[in-house]
C-alpha cells in the first residue's frame, strides 16, 4: 500500500503543540513546553471532565486535540499507542511523536499511513512527581526517532528543552529501556539488600538511608568525573583479599542467597579495575577465582 508523501515541516516555533494523554509524562511536559515558549495548545483526555483547566490547557477529547495540532505528542500508556493511533482521524504534514522508551515507531503506522510524519521522542526522566521531573527534564536525555523530515523537529524540540538528544537506531527501543530501567528501578534492589542488612543489627530504614544515600550520590559523581572503571571504591579496587572473604563469610551466615547476591554485583568488578590499571593481573584472577567459587 501506498502511503502519502508527508508535507514539510514548519519551525518548531511556529507549530501548534498538543498532548493526547494527560498523566504524568503529559503534565510534566505541559509545565517544560510553556517554560521554554512553547505551548501546548490543547491536552487531549477520553475524560476531559476530570482535567484541571489550571493544569492542562484546553482540556479536550484526543481527537479534538488532533484537530488543532501540527505536532501531537502520545503520552498515553504502551499498550495504548497503537489502538489510540489507529482510532484517531491524522492528516498529511501532521507530526505524530509517541512518549514511550520501549515502543517501536511502528506503532503509530496508522497516522503515517495518513501521511503524518511520526517519530518517538523518550524524555530520559523519572515521572513519579510531575513537578519535579519538569525541572530536571532540563540536562535530561531526550532519546528520538524519526524520518529525515521530522528528526530536525525533534531536535529542536530537545534543544528547546535543554535536552541532550540521543537518536535511536529503529529496532533498538526495548534494549535502550532496559538499559534505562537498570541505571534507575534497578538500583532499588541493592539498597533494599544494603538496608536489611543495617535492619539485621537494629538501624531502622530511615535512618539507614540517611547514611547510605550519600554514598550513593558520591558514587555516581565518581562515575560521571571519572567513567565506570575509575569509580570502583572498596576493598575489591583495593585488591583486599581478606576483606572479601570476611564480606562472604558473613553473608553467607546470613542465608545463601545473601553471599549469591554479593558475588553477582561484584564479579564484574575486577576487571573494570584493571581497566582503570589498578590491579595487576595475578590479583585479578585471584580475586575472580573468590568471587565464582560459589558458581560451582
């Protein structure tokens, strides 16, 4: 099937901007986008009724939204992207850029089958607190996708928002989100094993946290001053034997599960600090022969 030639673009200033979805993503954006001059001129809900017009800006239908559009940004759920996409009336030169990190473009095949150009752009940021993320979007990855036609768009519209934008090959979308759910959801799992461990002597969470997080923070400094290998800290960048196996030997008092935990985080370890060229090879091996010992 024969699809429509997409109409050019105008600037990104001159195109009018509306959300399709109103949760959190859409409520962070509406607050960045009229920051940076940009606003939305309309936010489209299946319930319209229950926006706040002092929250959204001309709280509407989605296709109402469409309809006033040059560039419709999907906020809406993954599993929603593409049922919406088809159910919704697109036109020729529309743009049509879906929110989500772990869908394909391929989902809004629908509106390019219309002849709108469509694309993804990912805000890179966590959205528990809309207020928040609106503030850190700026120096926040934005990762997109799209055409030659509209990739311009999407750039503006990351430099707009002081955005660093990272272009992802097509295909890639669900690797790159994994990626991104392992830097941030996943860091959870090691500070819940850190706080148990504190809860096992009688240091309750709040106060276990107060005195790990700054540890966390100094980590990740560490990494962006210095890259991955050179922010390996303890007695493995150390090359300490002996604390290593007094560190098992106590988890392993513990339950079994606890010293399995400490080996995975740790066995990649030794050789990220050979990379920063402060182990020698013999230390190395040996500190890797400990850390496998209980794979057999």
């Amino acid at each position: 099937m024969n699809m429509p030639t997409p109409e050019p673009l105008p600037e990104l200033a001159a195109l009018r901007v509306a959300l399709v979805g109103a949760g959190r993503v859409a409520r962070a954006l509406v607050i960045a986008l009229e920051r940076a001059g940009l606003p939305v001129v309309a936010v489209g809900s299946r319930r319209p009724e229950r926006l706040s017009a002092s929250s959204y800006p001309q709280p509407c239908t989605p296709q109402q939204a469409v309809d006033q559009a040059d560039l419709v940004l999907l906020t809406v759920a993954d599993d929603a992207i593409a049922p919406v996409a088809a159910a919704l009336r697109w036109r020729a030169g529309q743009a049509v850029v879906h929110c989500s990190g772990a869908t394909e473009v391929a989902a809004l095949d629908a509106a390019a089958q219309a002849g709108a150009h469509t694309g993804g752009f990912h805000p890179l940021q966590i959205f528990s607190d809309p207020e928040l993320a609106a503030r850190r979007l700026a120096g926040s990855t934005a990762a997109i996708e799209a055409g030659p036609a509209l990739m311009p768009t999407l750039r503006a519209l990351a430099a707009a928002l002081e955005m660093p934008a990272t272009v992802l090959p097509p295909g890639m979308r669900v690797r790159y989100h994994v990626a991104a759910g392992y830097a941030a959801s996943f860091l959870l799992p090691v500070l819940q094993e850190a706080v148990a461990l504190w809860a096992s002597f009688g240091v309750d969470e709040a106060e276990a946290l107060r005195a790990l997080l700054p540890l966390s923070r100094g980590t990740l400094d560490a990494v962006e001053a210095r890259g991955l290998a050179g922010a390996v800290s303890g007695p493995i960048a150390r090359g300490d034997l002996g604390v290593v196996e007094r560190h098992l030997a106590e988890l392993a008092r513990l339950g079994p599960q606890r010293a399995a935990f400490y080996r995975f985080l740790a066995a990649p370890q030794p050789a990220l600090v050979s990379q920063a060229g402060r182990l020698d090879e013999d230390l190395r091996k040996r500190l890797e022969f400990l850390l496998h010992a209980g794979d057999c």
